[in-house]
C-alpha cells in the first residue's frame, strides 16, 4: 500500500509539473519539464532527506554532544524494533521535530532546540516516538518527496513571469498560461496538504503512544507544540513552506484550521484522540490484556551509562520503586522547573 501511494503521488505530482511547463512554455516547456521530471524524481529518492535537513539547517548530533537526547532516540528505536536512525537538531525557539528519509535504515529524525527547551523529557520522548512512528509506516519518502516536487513547482512558478508568454513557446494560452503559472506557485503547498493525507498524522500519533507506553505525554506536547508555533516564527519553515507538512504541527503562521487544505488535523482533535487512547490502554492493563504494550518509565529515572532513559541500574534505589510521576489531570500547564537535559 504504502509503495502503491508513493507511486501515484509520484504520477499526480509529474503530472502537475508538466502542466505548470505547458503553461509556461508550451509543448516544449512540458517536455523541458518532463525531463526535469523525472530527474526530480530520481534525485528525491536519494537525496530529498539531505534538502530537508539542509533547508533547516539541522546539525547532526550523537551521544557525544547532546547524549541525553540521543539515549532517548536509541531508546525509542529498540522499542520499536528499528535500526538507530541519525539524529539532529535544529536551531530555532519554536518547539517542532520531523522525521525524513527514503527507508527506515536510512531515517533520520530531527528536534528544534525549542523543543528540548519547552518541554519535559517525557514529552520529548512522546514527540520522537511519533517521529519514529512514521519512520516505521515508511511515511517519510512521500513526505520528502513531495516537499522536493512542491518546491519545484514553486520555483517555475517564480520563473514563469521571466522565461514565459513570449509568442515563439506554442504556449496556446500567451500571458494567461504564464499568469496561471505563476498563481500555481504560491498553492503549491496547499497541493501538498491535499496530496499527504492527514490521516498519516493520527496513525503515528497512536502508534508514537504505543511506542513510549504514555499516550498523555503526547497529547501534553502536542498541546504545548501547538501554542509554541503559535507565538513563535520558524524562519526557515517560512521561507520552505512546503516542507510544512513533515512537522508533528504545523510550523507556519496563520495555519491552524483543521480544513481541506491544512496539513495537520486539528490539534484539540489529536489530543482527544489520544486521551481515549490512554483510557482504553488503562483498561487493559487493569484486565490484563496484552493489546497495549506496558508503560514504559519516565527518562527522568534514566542511570548515568544506561543504554537509554528506559533502563535503569538492576538494584534500583528506594526513591526509584515509585511508580513513574503521571501526568496531572491538566496536563496541558507549563513544565515544572528543574533540569531538562543537556540542552537546558
């Protein structure tokens, strides 16, 4: 299924970009762009992941430099049963994170300083586990691919005005064809929002909760992500807002309808959803049921050397039999104070 929607992604989108070469160029604008084409689709397949990565200016990290955030990744991957992917992160205030990469042995997952900033290590964790979650459904090669074909389109759009409407192109349509070329362009992102279902957004959420045992630590950060993009600019995003889609909200300014053309659903929605999926969690633990994986212990009890913020020493101390702190009937208020990690 997956491989059988990337490939009609792939035909929708090359159907477009040839269209927006008619438009401007005729008959030999759509061949120009075709060629174009298919060695956009080619390059996206092997390097679409290094654009996004480039166009926000990620860092790679490793345990070395941020090893409290790394052991998390490690962590969360074993859980899920996936090859440790690279990680990096991106220096902006706004609290975000997105996962890229054409297969799970070549993912990589990214945080914004913000995030680690903002948010609790139990959250942290809640928003890689949903990074990974994609990862595993194999999301990430259509995401990145359609960013790269999106901000293709937006760049023969910008070129429309000077390369196109000249009376030699067999451009049947003249300045018109140039005109709607150029007005496809800034709806290039909205084309992605149409292309990428949102549902994509709620089965990684679920599974990201399943992933870290803690469905409420995610629907926490979610809520404090939300407000974050909300008050703070991501200049990046801005300027690549076709790659807007691959975040776990929104990243753009005045985008937070959940509409026909929003990337993300509704984030009240995502938090409802999740809630009913820690309540039905709880119900089968307390049946015994096996359905839902245990919930896995808080990172703030992680031993210095573990292997990740789930394991701890074989001979806990006294403070550590208590059962992981939960989150508060409110969980959506501001972090306790107190140390966050490496970053802090």
């Amino acid at each position: 299924m997956s491989t059988m929607r990337t490939a009609m992604l792939l035909a929708a989108m090359t159907a477009l970009f040839m269209g927006v070469g008619f438009l401007i160029g005729g008959s030999g604008g759509m061949m120009i762009a075709l060629i174009i084409a298919i060695a956009t689709n080619f390059f996206s397949y092997w390097n679409a992941d290094k654009m996004v990565l480039s166009m926000n200016h990620a860092v790679e990290v490793d345990e070395r430099s941020a090893p409290e955030f790394y052991a998390i990744v490690k962590s969360l991957a074993a859980n899920a049963g996936l090859p440790m992917p690279r990680v990096y992160l991106i220096d902006t205030d706004q609290p975000n994170a997105f996962a890229t990469g054409r297969n799970p042995e070549n993912a990589a997952v990214a945080a914004s300083t913000g995030l680690l900033q903002h948010l609790s290590h139990e959250e942290v964790a809640a928003v890689m586990a949903h990074e990974l979650a994609h990862v595993q459904h194999r999301d990430t090669l259509t995401m990145t691919v359609v960013a790269t074909f999106a901000g293709a389109i937006s760049m023969l759009g910008n070129f429309a005005f000077f390369f196109g409407g000249n009376r030699e192109n067999n451009n049947p349509l003249g300045f018109i064809g140039v005109l709607v070329a150029m007005i496809v362009a800034p709806f290039a992102a909205m084309i992605v929002q149409m292309a990428v279902s949102r549902t994509r957004e709620y089965e990684a959420d679920r599974r990201g909760a399943e992933i870290c045992g803690h469905p409420l630590w995610l629907a926490s950060a979610l809520d404090k992500i939300a407000r974050g993009a909300e008050r703070i600019r991501n200049d990046d995003a801005e300027r690549n807002p076709a790659t807007a889609h691959l975040f776990i909200i929104n990243p753009l300014s005045g985008e937070r309808m959940d509409n026909l053309f929003s990337t993300h659903p509704n984030t009240e929605n995502r938090i409802a959803a999740l809630q009913a999926l820690a309540e039905q969690m709880g119900q089968a633990r307390e049946a015994g049921e096996t359905a839902y994986p245990e919930a896995a212990p808080s990172p703030r009890h992680a031993q210095p050397g573990a292997a990740g913020p789930w394991d701890g020493d074989p001979e806990p101390h006294a403070d550590q039999h208590e059962q992981p702190e939960a989150p508060q009937s409110n969980p959506w208020g501001r972090n306790p104070s107190g140390p966050k990690g490496p970053w802090s």
